[in-house]
C-alpha cells in the first residue's frame, strides 16, 4: 500500500479498533469495603503537578527568588456591632411560616394538659403562654422551634406525672406538700422542655411561676453584679442586677395572679403606700430601682408564702402554688467566678451558697425551706454546657439508686470517690434530692412526634413501623433530641 | 542382628496390604538398585540372601565348623548407603523414604493432591545437624512424599502415615477454618470485627432495637449520628434494626474506628441468625475486614510521605 493511501484509510482503521464498551460501574468480583469516607467517589487523581511555587518546592527555572502565593481571598465583612451580632445569633424563633400547618391539631388546655389520654399526643403551645414562655427565657435557641408552624410539644409520661403532682397540689389547699425534683437525663433527652411544659402547665393552673433559664448567669460573674450584705457572716452577696431581671419577669409573667393579691404584712421597704398594694405593683418597684430589688424580692417572697388562713385569704386573695425552675443547676453548687478578700488578703472565690438569690433557690430545692402553700421547684442539669460538680453527682447517684430501691439505706460512702475532692457544704446540702430521670420516649409516642414532623412537611419517608423503629433506635432508644436531629434536621439544609 | 534384604520385606508387606490380592499378585517384584555384591547375587539367582550390617552385630554361630574364619569367607557390606556418605543422617532419612515411595506405588492415589505443607529445606538441615544436603535431593524427597501423602486414605498404611508425620510442618495453615459462631441456648448469636486499631464483639439477640455499647447507650457512646450509622448499618441496609437487640464490645482505636469494626462485628453476628442475607450484606461491603491502616512513619520523611521542606543550602 502506497503510503498515501495509508494516510488515506486512517480514519476507517481507526473506527475498526474503536469498540464500543458497555458501560459498568463495578468491575465483577471486586471487592467492597464499609466504608464512610468518600476517597472512592474522589475524582482520579491528575498525577502530579509541577510545582507553581508552593512550599517544598524550589524556584521556576529562570527566576532568583522563591514567591509564595498569598491567600487572596476575602474574609467576610463584619455587619453592625458586636452586640446586634450577638442578639442576632441568639434570637429565638418561634415559627416557620413556610412550614405546614398540622391539621387536628388541640390545644394545649387545664383539661388537656393533665389527662391520662394526652400521653402520647401533641398539643400547641397556647399563645398567651408563648410570650411569658419567651420571657422566662424558656424557649432555647437549639430546640428547634424555628421548624415548625408554631410551638407544640409532645406531653410525655413524665410531664404526665408533673401534672398529676400539680393536681394533688392544687386539690389539697392548705397545707399542700411541695414536690422538689431535679430532673436528670442523658443530652438531647428534653430536661429543658420539661422544665417548659411544666411553667406552662402551672400557668394553666394559674400558680406563680418564676423561672431561672440559665445559672451560669448567675455564678459566672460576666452577666451580673454583686453587692455585700453588711454584718453577715461568712459575708454574703445580693446581685441587684439579675433580682431586679427576675423582678421584671415575675411582674410580667404572673401579671393577672399577683394584681389579685395584697401586701399582707408591714415590711421596711422605702415604697410609699405599701399597704395598699398588689404583688404585681410590689414586684414592679422593685424591677425599677435596682438598689430595692433584692429586699422587695425577699418581700415578695414573704407575701407569697404567707399561710393562706381564711381570714389572710378573705381580706388580702388567696396565694397560690408556686411553680420555681432553674436549668443548668451545677453552676450553683460550688464555687462562682466572683471574689472577695479572704482575711490573709488574698482574693478568694465566693461560694455560690453565699449568693444570696442562687442560695434562695437551693433551699427550696434541697427542703431547706418549705411552701406552706405547696408548690413544685424543679431544677435541671446540663449535659452540654455544664461544670463537673462532684457533691451533686454524688447526690445524683444517690437519688438514682433510691428510686430504685426505696426501702434501702445508703450510705454516702458507697457513691464517694475519695480521690475526688468534694464540697462538704454543697454534700450536706443536697445530699437527699430527689432525681426525676428522662430516659428516650416510647415506640408509641415516637411515632405520634414522628407524624406531626411529616404533617409538618419535615419528613421525606414514609412513617412506618420499621421507619419509627429505625429512628427509634438511632436515637438511643427514643432520646427526644437525637430523634429530631435524626428525622428532621438530617433532611434540612446544613443539618440544623 | 542379621536382616533379609529390601526385597523380601517388600514381598511380605504387598501380600500384607489391604488392596485387592489380585491385582498386587500381577504387579511386577520391584527390587531396589543396588551396586553390592550380595544384592546383585541375589537378583541373578532369585534368592533370598543375607546384607550384613557393619560388623557390630554378627553372629558367629558357624565360626568353629568352617576351616575359614567367616570374616575371610564374607565381604562385609553395610546395610546403608549412608555408610560411606559425608551426610548419613539425611542419607537415611532419603532411603527410609524411597524405600516406602517404591514400596507403596501400587497403590491407588487420589484424584486432587493433598495440599500438606512439609518441612522446609533449612528445617531439615537443621535436623540433620547441618549436613550438606543437595537441594535437588531434598526437592526429590518432598516429591516421593507428595506422592505418598497423595495415597488414598482408605487403603494407607499407618508407616506411611507415620513418615508424613514426620515430614509435615507443625502448623498447617490450610487446616485452620475460621470460627463457626452458632446461636447459643439464650438465642445470642456473636460477631467479631476489626477496623484500624479498634475490635468489637456484638452479640446479637431477637428484640426490639436496643443497643448498648460497652454499657452506655448508642448515643451516649457515639455523639455522632453518622457513626451510629455506620455502626448498625447492616442492619439497616437489611431494614432488621427493630428486629435485634444489640450489647456490643469495644475497645481500641477511635470512635470511628470503633463503630466500623462495629459494622464487621454485627454483620457477622447477624449473618448467624440470617445465612440467606450474606448476599446483601456482601454487596454493602458490610463483610469485608478494611485492611487500611495507618501508614509507618520512614526514616528521612517528616511523615509517611512528606519530605522536609527544600532549602537552598
């Protein structure tokens, strides 16, 4: 063949030796291995590359000197100041208006909420509860409020027994018991929400509801102010800024119970025409003048707690239960950020015991302190933002083992580790809590929760047995969080 | 003590065997080669002659009748090559052997060869006190014992097998067979997986989807969803996760680690309780031990790989 012709014929030669391969996407008998890294899907790498002048590598041919590329790119421009950012960041939102509208949805209600047959079901936040909610600071940011149409909870078994306390308290009247829990569970498992559905439930029941969302706030010495008590000892410390907060809150939050009450006793509070004032006004002046905050608390304080005799209810209203929560207790117990000039002068820490409004509460926790109009204080630990607090987990173990065994006697030494050093003043304390542990939800109540994300248009899946199931287990036996996390925020844009 | 030559003992020993007589009675006499006087005498006259062993143990039984001493009369020839070898031990050890590679040819071998792995050429140095054995006659040796061990098992004759024994390594890899893991009398069924550093062991039971790891729960022992996944993904490819109860073991490594040799642990644990899902799981990959593991650190490298940085001197 003439070399022309060759030449000629090339195209035709090479449409002969190009045969079409079918197209396979696992060569047979190829191995596979479980693996969750993406290295197999990474596109096949471009062999080496000559070097542009990185590091470890020399300079191009020709060139003197080493360049090193600088990063180019911009950063992101900061927008307005630091604390606009910071109320941006933690804002908390309550409702998606995109989201679907849950049809047959009830309301949460004084007969609703305390039945046997709600457990297990969903019911909407009222909206009269949602501002005194938010207020309290009883919606946190990580809930994952922001999903949903508008606030609903899921009434759980454990919510169930918080009412059932609320009624024997509320039927009782005079000379009701106090219920004094701190409620313990793993992370995700819905401590906090509890806490919000029982602030909720005792505004139902129209009790005083007074709430601490977070004791960090008031240990860590950022948020607050602190001011001695003269001629106490150990010296002690009253914190005007968060009493006249909490103040503002209770007046706000329990505004139609306490306009019903009167000042029932003398107190020495420079206020003009104590006497004739209701508890929402008393609680008022003192949200207003930081300086009389702290002593009007306490006054208040007194007023509530007053006998509810016939004769006190007659003249001056009947004073009701008080539901008192606080979340992320163990900031509480131990020592606080906060100093003082110890004797050899030196500065030492403050006891958080010595904190007059933090100490307020732990008595009331602890029984220290009675209602004797009854009442239920709640506190809950942290399992994601928390200090370790070796007398509480004592404490803890303690109440854990004695749910458990309820005839048993303990001994403090069994749940001591005595390499760990151990507050004796906090362990004598809280040495008998009672602990209300929140283990994961129920198969049944999973998928009641389940159905009202996929009304909500939350869920891709089909919600079945061997879906709640699934779920149910990857979420640690139905840890209310991690079910979420698992069923709704997986299927969100960024996973939040 | 005086002993009969080769020839007669294999005689005795074909009538002997347990294979049909008739087609043994057919079989030619096979006779070893041998360059001695004696054996060669025998084989020209068809008689059963004496081989004498070195001169320690003669009987001097007929000395006094005879006008010759009887060491005049006889040419004392060893028994054993291996006599006038510089590697008598091993000389032996090839005749002994031979002797039964000829011994035993007739009979039937089977279809696929036996797959033994015998002692290697420096162990049987070794054994011999360092002689200087040819490779090539070792290579025979081993070849003449393939052959015998090949002998089917039911007609094999115990020296045989003694001799294979002999030369058969202590271990035996083809002989171990992974553990069969059966449902035990509490309806547990075990799996064992590895990934990177990190072992697990799952036992795995009929129930209604809970797990515990090394005593927590799966959330409280894997923050991360994706590796609660990873570590019940056979389950889940299998939609069995409601099905089973996990309690799972595991040690070593990190939490990825741990929850990938979970994956391993479980599968092969439900793989006890569901043979016919072997198919899925091996398609997920759920079955395969991931060999990767963290590369050595080399001498002249900062890291497995990476170079110092280039400098100009």
């Amino acid at each position: 063949m003439r070399p022309t012709t060759t030449l000629r014929r090339v195209p035709a030669l090479l449409d002969d030796c190009i045969v079409a391969r079918p197209l396979t996407l696992r060569r047979p008998g190829s191995v596979t291995y479980f693996s969750t890294t993406s290295y197999r899907y990474a596109p096949p790498t471009a062999g080496k590359k000559k070097g542009t002048g990185g590091h470890g590598e020399g300079p191009k041919k020709g060139r003197q000197t080493l360049k090193i590329k600088r990063d180019m790119r911009v950063k992101d421009a900061t927008i307005g100041t630091p604390e606009s950012r910071k109320a941006f960041r933690t804002r908390i939102i309550l409702e998606n208006t995109n989201a679907n509208t849950v049809p047959g949805l009830d309301r949460l209600t004084a007969e609703t909420a305390f039945a046997k047959e709600s457990i297990g079901k969903v019911f909407t936040i009222p909206g009269n509860h949602i501002d005194a909610l938010r207020l309290m600071g009883a919606f946190k940011r990580t809930q994952g409020w922001h999903n949903y149409k508008g606030p609903a909870t899921l009434i759980r078994q454990e919510t169930w027994y918080i009412g059932q306390r609320m009624n024997e308290i509320s039927e009782a009247g005079l000379g009701a018991e106090t219920t004094r829990k701190v409620i313990i569970g793993e992370r995700k498992s819905g401590k906090s929400v509890l806490i919000l559905q029982a602030l909720s439930m005792a505004m139902l029941r129209e009790w005083v509801v007074i709430n601490i969302p977070e004791c960090r706030e008031l240990t860590d010495a950022l948020t607050s102010d602190y001011n001695p008590v003269k001629g106490t000892d150990p010296l002690q410390f009253y914190q005007k800024q968060y009493s006249a907060t909490l103040l503002d809150q209770i007046a706000r939050v329990n505004r139609t119970v306490l306009s019903k009450i009167k000042v029932s006793q003398s107190h020495t509070l420079p206020i003009r025409n104590l006497g004739q004032m209701n508890l929402h006004q008393l609680a008022e002046h003192g949200a207003a003048e930081l300086d009389l905050a702290w002593p009007v608390f306490q006054a208040l304080w007194t007023e509530l707690t007053a006998k509810n005799d016939p004769e006190v209810v007659e003249k001056f209203g009947k004073r009701p239960p008080v539901m008192f929560c606080a979340d992320n207790i163990s900031y509480i117990f131990g020592e606080s950020k906060y100093e003082k000039l110890a004797e050899n002068d030196k500065l030492v820490p403050v006891h958080t015991f010595d904190l007059l409004l933090p100490k307020h509460y732990i008595d009331l926790l602890t029984g220290t302190t009675t209602l004797p109009n009854g009442g239920i204080i709640l506190g809950a630990t942290s399992s994601s933002h928390y200090i370790t607090c070796p007398p509480l987990d004592v404490a803890i173990e303690m109440g854990q083992e004695r749910l458990q065994y309820p005839d048993e006697k303990l001994e403090v030494n069994d749940f001591w580790n005595p390499l760990v050093k151990i507050d004796r003043r906090v362990l004598d304390q809280v040495i008998n809590i009672d602990v209300l542990p929140l283990k994961g939800i129920s198969k049944e109540e999973a998928r009641e929760i389940i159905g009202y994300w996929a009304l909500s248009g939350l869920v891709r899946d089909r919600v079945q047995d061997n879906y709640v199931g699934e779920k149910w287990t990857m979420s640690g036996g139905g840890v209310i969080g991690e079910l979420e996390k698992a069923v709704v925020r997986m299927n969100l844009n960024g996973g939040t | 003590m005086v002993r009969y030559a080769l020839v007669h003992s294999i005689r005795n020993a074909a009538s002997l065997a347990t294979t049909p007589s008739r087609s043994i009675s057919r079989l030619p006499i096979i006779r070893p080669f041998s360059t001695s006087r004696i054996l060669a005498l025998e084989q020209q006259e068809g008689k059963q002659l004496l081989t004498i062993q070195p001169p320690l143990d003669i009987e001097y039984e007929d000395v006094e009748d005879h006008p010759k001493p009887l060491l005049e009369r006889v040419r004392i020839v060893p028994d054993s090559q291996s006599y006038f070898s510089a590697r008598p031990s091993f000389t032996d050890t090839f005749l002994g052997v031979e002797h039964l590679y000829l011994k035993w040819k007739v009979l039937p071998r089977t279809a696929t060869p036996q797959d033994t792995h015998w002692t290697s050429y420096d162990e049987v140095r070794a054994m011999t006190g360092n002689e200087p054995v040819p490779e090539k006659r070792y290579r025979e040796m081993i070849r003449m014992l393939k052959d015998l061990d090949n002998i089917e098992p039911v007609v094999m004759p115990t020296e045989v097998l003694r001799l294979i024994d002999e030369h058969k390594r202590a271990f035996q890899p083809n002989q171990v067979k992974p553990k069969v893991f059966l449902v035990d009398e509490w309806g547990r069924s075990l799996g064992v997986g590895k990934r990177k550093t990190s072992t697990a062991k799952a036992y795995l039971v009929m129930g209604e989807g809970e797990v515990l790891v090394n005593g927590k729960s799966l959330t409280e022992y894997f923050g991360r969803l994706h590796d609660r996944e990873s570590a019940l993904w056979a389950l889940k490819i299998t939609e069995r996760i409601p099905k089973y109860n996990i309690f799972a073991l595991v040690e070593g490594g990190g939490v990825t680690g741990q929850a990938e040799a979970l994956t391993l642990a479980i599968s092969r644990a439900l793989l006890v309780h569901e043979p016919q899902l072997e198919h899925r799981l091996l398609e997920a990959g759920c079955l395969f031990r991931d060999p990767r593991k963290v590369e050595r650190k080399k001498p002249g490298h900062l890291k497995a790989r990476k170079m110092p940085a280039w400098v100009r001197r």
